[in-house]
C-alpha cells in the first residue's frame, strides 16, 4: 500500500485481477486447457502458403505432442511490399489441416472484416502486437466465445497490455491468453528482447494464463530453444512456436522458425524441463 492506493489498481482493472491476485484459471479450448499446471505449446509456420507445407508442418506438430497449430492466413508486414499472407484462398487449407490431423487451429485476425470470415474456421483467435491498440476490435473479440491470445505490444508497458485485455474481458469473454513475445529496446542482435519477467510479474498482477512467443523475440533459431525453456523455467503456461519444413524458403520470418526435426527435438528437451518444474507439456 502506498498512500492508501493499491498498486494493483494501477495496472489492471477489476476484470483481469478477479477477487485476489492468487486466484488462477485455465483457459479451455476444445478439450485442451491453458493453465493449471499444464504447459501447452502451439506451434506452425509464421504464413499458411500451402495446403502442403500446412499438412506437412501440422502433421509433425502433432506427432510431437502439441494440440494447437498456429495456422496465419493474413499477416502485418512492416513493409507493403512482404508477403501478406495467403488470405481467405487459406480457408480450404485449413479444412485440409482439420482432415488429416486432431490439432486445433489458431489464427490472427487484424480487423473486423477478419474477425467474420474466420470466426467459424478457427479454435482460437490471436491478435497480435500491432493489434493490440486496436480497441475496436478488442472489443468486437469480446463479444466472441473464442479462446483469444493477445500479444504484448512492442513497446507496451505491463499496464498498457492489461488494460488491452480489460477490453476483452468487460465486454465478456473471459478466455483470454497473455502473450510476452519481445519488447523492442535498443539492442540489435535479437529481433526483441524477450522480458522473461513479465512472466512472473504478470502471474502477480493478474489471474490469466500467460505464454511466451520465443519466435519473434529471438528472430534467429538458434536462440528458439534457449528462450522456450526460460519461458518454461520462468512459469509461463505455453509457447507458441514457429515452425517450417523449410525454413530457409519461408516466405514469412524464415530465420526465426524451427526445421521439423528441430521441433521435435525441442518438446523432448520441454518435457524433461517439465518434469522438473512439475508440469505436463
């Protein structure tokens, strides 16, 4: 208490806190649970591209033991002139991913016009860190039943990301995933600067599930794996992961996905860290 002012209050609403900060929940999609002791990784290519490259990829991700597929159809690029994704020619695909394999299916969605056409083919909705001010549509989501993952803005302050999942969360969907994937700082190496404490810090402030995206703020594979088991040994309750069958030709951020094989390797290295961190991946 600082002059009779909870600091909880200055950053969460009522909404995202609940009665106490101890209290927790998981959030249910399909029959798989975000949170309670579980550790749950999503994962795919950074751009659906093709009906081969996404059975390809979801058939190895789930071979691996993940339940989630990251399956993107449109994509924020920086540049105009970047792949934007393959767009609604993507939805046949992701029937095809739905035929041949039991993964659940998540996807961003950038607008309202997004949000209708894909509500009805997806599990699981993300917004991402360009989206995350954008409160119209946080509000639309709200109005949705659909598990969402909202993704910390690159520059967004702790309070500035919660009060994003307020918008949410008061226009009554509860389902709502946090999601650290990199703050831009000054350094250079690293496409972010994964801030592996807004893990535990965001498990003080609110009651939410929280997991971390070692894709985007590592950008390079070789730090993948370090940053997914820090996200692990930090108590986040997931990843979500990128990953193609060749990354090397990827059209979408091809230096920061795994090759299949390096994603396999990863979910074991994941369930020996989580038997010592007493979760199940």
């Amino acid at each position: 208490m600082d002059g009779g002012v909870n600091k909880l209050d200055e950053f969460v609403g009522p909404q995202a806190r609940k009665q106490n900060p101890e209290h927790r929940v998981a959030v249910r999609c399909g029959d798989i649970k975000i949170g309670e002791g579980t550790f749950t990784v999503m994962a795919g290519p950074c751009a659906i591209e093709s009906v081969d490259q996404a059975v390809e990829t979801a058939k190895v991700v789930e071979e691996a033991g993940a339940k989630i597929f990251r399956a993107s159809l449109f994509k924020p690029r920086t540049s105009p002139y970047s792949f934007q994704g393959i767009g609604p020619e993507g939805l046949p695909i992701l029937q095809a991913v739905r035929t041949e394999t039991k993964l659940l299916l998540e996807t961003e969605v950038l607008s309202l016009k997004h949000l209708e056409l894909l509500h009805d083919h997806v599990d699981m909705l993300r917004v991402g860190a360009r989206g995350m001010r954008n409160y119209e549509l946080l509000k639309e989501v709200g109005q949705t039943q659909k598990p969402l993952i909202l993704k910390r803005g690159m520059s967004a302050t702790l309070k500035d990301f919660l009060l994003a999942a307020e918008y949410v969360l008061v226009n009554g969907n509860e389902k709502v995933i946090l999601c650290e994937r990199g703050i831009r700082t000054f350094e250079t190496y690293t496409r972010n600067t994964l801030d592996i404490l807004a893990v535990p810090a965001l498990k003080e402030l609110t009651h939410l599930p929280i997991i971390v995206d070692p894709s985007h703020s590592a950008g390079r594979r070789s730090l993948v794996g370090p940053a997914s088991k820090a996200g692990l040994a930090a108590g986040a309750d997931g990843l979500l992961v990128e990953v193609h069958p060749n990354p090397d030709g990827a059209l979408s951020d091809g230096d920061q996905a795994l090759d299949l094989s390096a994603f396999l390797t990863l979910m074991d290295e994941l369930r020996s860290l989580a038997a010592v961190m007493g979760k199940v991946v």
